[in-house]
C-alpha cells in the first residue's frame, strides 16, 4: 500500500504483519461459533494489521497515479488506478471480517499512523520508472507480510487464511505489472540488490 518499514527496517518487512503482535489488544465479546476468543483475538490483530497496510497502500497507489510523470505517463497512470479500486475492496473485505469476528475495526489515519511499522511513501514527483522501482519494494513488502499471515493462520482460522490468499494472489499480479516495467529482456531487475524506496526509484531511473 505505502512504505518501506520505519528507518530502522528498511527491508522487505514494509508493511509487515509483525506490528500485529504489538498493536493494542482488543478485547472480544463474542466471536464466531467455533472459534475461541484467544484465537479469535489473534487473528483480528492479522486482520487489523493488514487493513492498515492495505488503506495505506491504496492511498499510496494514489498518491502515485497523480505524481508519475515522463514518457509512460499514461501507461502507468492507467495501470495503477484498479489497483487503488482492487486494495480499496480487499480493505472492506478485511474490516467486515474483522466485524463478523465481533471486534471494531480500526479506520482512521491516526490508527495507521500509530500502529504501523513502515514510514510514509519516500517518493514525490517524479519519472514513472523511478515510482515503479519505488513500488517493487512496497509490493514486496506487502506480499511477504501477507505469506506471514498466511502462515500463521494455518493454524487458526481457514476461513481468514483463504481470505488472505485470495488477496495475496491479486497482490502477486499487480507486482507482477509493476516488475514487468523494471525487467529487461534476459528477466533481470533493474531494482535488484535495492532494499528501500530511494534506491529502488534511483536504480530504476
């Protein structure tokens, strides 16, 4: 969605499910038959976590369909506008789950900004190469934070775990359109061996 990591974590952890541990614990009321409340607790701290990370990135996706600018303009700022509709849908999708499971879920910009581990998207203005590179290391934090969920969900609760599959699935294909503009023609990334924003757009660019 979005941003690599706080600066201490400048790594393929943006946007990472660890911040779910660490967030403040709600306490559930109810949940859904068959699933005990620790459990039930757990994964709507999964949930949470990826809600945040999916409201910012739509708003980061935004962020750069308005700011690309350069001979693949249109291209790309066409590209990125049913990502911002398909993580605005998986957003909803999260936050109703979060609901079913009888917890309140978390919307505002306060809540991303104070539960988060990733600091705000580092690019402005700029060429739709360097946002590209830029967005290669947001989609590959955001993908290996979801396979976390995914695995920790194995064990408790399959009815999330699918959710968070589906939506990794569709994550894998926007990264995917986005590479496909860093690649040259032997499959090599222009963005390889680049662990933060900043260095991605620059070896893009």
């Amino acid at each position: 969605m979005t941003s690599t990591p706080k600066k201490s974590k400048k790594a393929s952890s943006s946007k990472s499910g660890k911040n779910a541990k660490s967030a403040k614990k709600t306490t559930l009321h109810y949940t859904t038959p068959g699933l005990d409340t620790k459990t039930a607790e757990r994964v709507v701290a999964l949930l949470q976590d990826r809600l945040h990370a999916c409201n910012d990135l739509h708003l980061t996706l935004k962020h750069v369909h308005w700011n690309v600018v350069g001979p693949q303009f249109i291209a790309v700022h066409e590209m990125i506008d049913p990502q911002v509709e398909a993580v605005r849908g998986f957003a909803d999708d999260l936050a109703e789950r979060i609901a079913t499971m009888g917890g309140s879920p978390k919307g505002t910009p306060g809540a991303i900004v104070a539960e988060r581990t990733w600091d705000d998207y580092e690019i402005g203005r700029a060429g739709t190469q360097q946002h590209l590179g830029a967005l290669d290391v947001v989609y590959r934090g955001v993908i290996t934070s979801y396979r976390e969920g995914i695995e920790e969900l194995g064990d408790l609760d399959p009815i999330t775990e699918d959710m968070f599959i589906a939506q990794t699935e569709q994550l894998e294909l926007f990264h995917w359109f986005v590479r496909a503009h860093l690649e040259d023609t032997g499959g090599r990334l222009s963005t390889e061996g680049a662990d933060s924003e900043v260095a991605a757009a620059r070896a893009a660019g």
